[in-house]
C-alpha cells in the first residue's frame, strides 16, 4: 500500500437472504440480496434506477465477471444463494458478494480495515478459516456499473478478518448496550428470511453440540399462508410477494384486486412454526452440563418481531426462561449481527491502539 489511512472497523452479517455490512458508529450501512449470478447481457442504461448498489458486477482476478446482489436477482439466468440450509453454500461466491458489496462500502482508496464476519451457524470451521484468509490482506476490487459502463477500481488492505457464528453479532451487541460486563449464559434465535439459526453461549464458550439450524424460517410462514389462500381463492399468490407484507406486520393483502384479511391465518403459522423452533431449541439445550443456566433468550433477525410473542410465550412455558422479560428482541434485530460484529472489529481496533 502506497498510502495510509486510519483503520477503520466493518461488521458484516452474511444472511441467508440479504448481507449487511455495517461502519463505525452505525453511520454507513449497506444491504445487498445474498446471491451471485452469471452475467446476463442485455440493454443498459434503459432503467431509471443507475445506483451503484443495485447495478453490481465484479471481475475476478481471472478476468470472470459476476452479477451481485440485486443485480443477480433480477437479471441473471443462473443464480446462486451465498447460504442455505443453515451452511454457506460456496466460499468463492461469498468472497465475492463481500468484495462486491466493500466496493460500495469504501469511500477512500487505500483503505485499511479490520472486518468481523458472521456466517451461518452450522458452517465448518475450516470453511470459516478459508473465508478468514481469503478476504484477508491487500486487495484490488474491480467493479463496473451494468446499467451505465461505468467502471471502478478499488485498493484496499482488510489487516484482520474475524469469522464467527453469525447469532454472536447479537449476542456481544446485547450485551455491549446493557452494559454486562460478564459472559452470560445465554442463547440467540436467529430467525432469518430462508433459515433460523440458533447459538448457545455457555460460560462464555460457543457450544457447537447446543447450536444449530432449522428450515423453519421467515420463507416457511410465507409458503404456509400463500398455501393456504391459493386453495381459498384459487387464484396464483407466490411466497415471496408475501414476505414483505409479513415483516411489516400487514394483515391484508392484495390479491388481483381483491383484499383478503391473512390475520386468522398467520397466527395459526406463526403459532405453529414457532413451536418448531422452540422443540429443536429444547433438543439442543438438553446437551449442555446440568449447570448451565440460560439468562437470557435473544430473539434477532427479520422473524424476530413476527414471531416475538409466541416464542417468549412458549420459552416461559416450556421452562428455557423463567419469565417473557428474559425473552430479549434487540433495537434493530435485522441489523443487529452487523452492528454487533463491527463493534468486535473496533474492539480489536482499541485493543491494538492502547498496546
């Protein structure tokens, strides 16, 4: 690196749906479908919408060139999810979509950066430690506008790249807002748009044999309810053109013209998906030592609100908690892995100043 800047910390949350990356201070904050997709050449410059962030493609070093994020989504042919089924799917692919989305993030050529990166909970660790490396070092990130020609080239320096589970975003961000001083036995519900991840921290040590993932997700109550209406209605509702109506916390929605109240429908789902994460929660808790006591049941990701009342009734009952106060939804649970990583980065940050 021919110049210097100050380190700067970057907390990335690598969703099974959608990836954040989050700045210092929360200030700077970018969000990307997670998907890579083969270029799909067509008309350019014919769309009102030229940002940057949704006309996304990366040349490797190879000379290969790639559709990212919403890019991928909408135009290309062959797409492929950075995660699923609670594991990433291809490290290729996710270094990627982070190199793609850094370019977006980057203000300054010749940056240095400490990043902290959440992957889904049942990832191998040697993958972890593949991605680690991967995206570790001084790099050249070659970016080009597919609505405009426009072409970009980036230098940058990641010094440190931490790879974790991505639940324990929350989990440090929770405890960092509290004020907690102290490792707190506790776990994180990670209800997402295509999984739900679950993490255990016990004595401050992430138990792998007490972590875990299950396909009941955001997508599942989605799939549920568009069921539930085609058979009602008989008229064609995908999945996906729900689950923004989900998440916002609508009870009608649209169906060629017509209203229909989904309230009775959702709850029943939401009812039902919930207790199926609480009995896979239940199975894993059931591998920890008999000491273990679990303070705090952290509920994050975009099914955190949705499914928040349920699950603090059902944890009570089936005795995770003692009471639904232990039962915590972060400020922001969407973002909240992100914000929490970058405070690990910036910790690291911190620690390597006063040294």
């Amino acid at each position: 690196m021919s110049k210097k800047s100050d380190t700067k910390a970057i907390g990335i949350d690598l969703g099974t749906s959608i990836t954040k990356l989050v700045g210092p201070g929360g200030k700077k904050i970018v969000k990307i479908p997670s998907l890579v997709g083969d270029p799909n050449p067509g008309w350019k410059g014919l769309g009102t919408d030229k940002s940057w962030l949704n006309n996304l493609m990366l040349q490797t070093d190879d000379g290969k060139k790639y559709f990212v994020g919403e890019l991928a989504r909408l135009q290309s042919e062959i797409k492929r999810p950075l995660a699923d089924k609670g594991k990433m799917k291809s490290l290729k692919d996710a270094i990627i979509a982070i190199k793609a989305a850094l370019s977006n993030f980057v203000e300054k050529d010749y940056g240095n950066f400490i990043v902290a990166t959440g992957v889904p909970v049942a990832s191998p660790q040697d993958e972890m430690v593949t991605l680690s490396k991967g995206l570790k070092g001084a790099m050249t990130i070659n970016v080009a506008n597919d609505a405009t020609g426009e072409e970009k080239q980036i230098n940058l320096k990641i010094d440190q790249c931490l790879v974790m589970p991505v639940c324990y975003g929350s989990y440090y961000e929770i405890l960092k807002s509290s004020g907690e001083q102290r490792a707190v036995d506790a776990v994180v519900v990670d209800i997402g748009a295509g999984a739900t991840n679950i993490l255990t921290v016990y004595e401050g040590r992430l138990m792998r044999t007490a972590s875990g993932s299950v396909q009941e997700s955001i997508t599942t109550l989605a799939e549920r309810i568009a069921s539930n209406l085609n058979q009602q209605t008989g008229k064609i509702l995908r999945p996906f053109e729900l689950i923004k109506s989900i998440e916002i916390g609508r009870k009608n929605v649209m169906i060629a013209g017509e209203q229909y109240d989904i309230s009775e429908t959702l709850t029943y789902y939401v009812n039902s998906i919930a207790d199926i994460i609480v009995d896979e929660l239940s199975t894993l808790l059931g591998t920890l030592p008999p000491d273990a006591w679990i303070e705090k049941v952290i509920l994050t990701g975009g099914g955190a609100e949705v499914f928040g009342e349920r699950m603090k009734n059902i944890l009570t009952e089936n005795n995770v908690v003692q009471s639904p106060e232990e039962v915590i939804v972060p400020e922001d649970p969407v973002l909240a892995n992100a914000i929490g990583f970058q405070k690990i980065a910036q910790a690291q940050i911190d620690s390597k100043k006063k040294k």
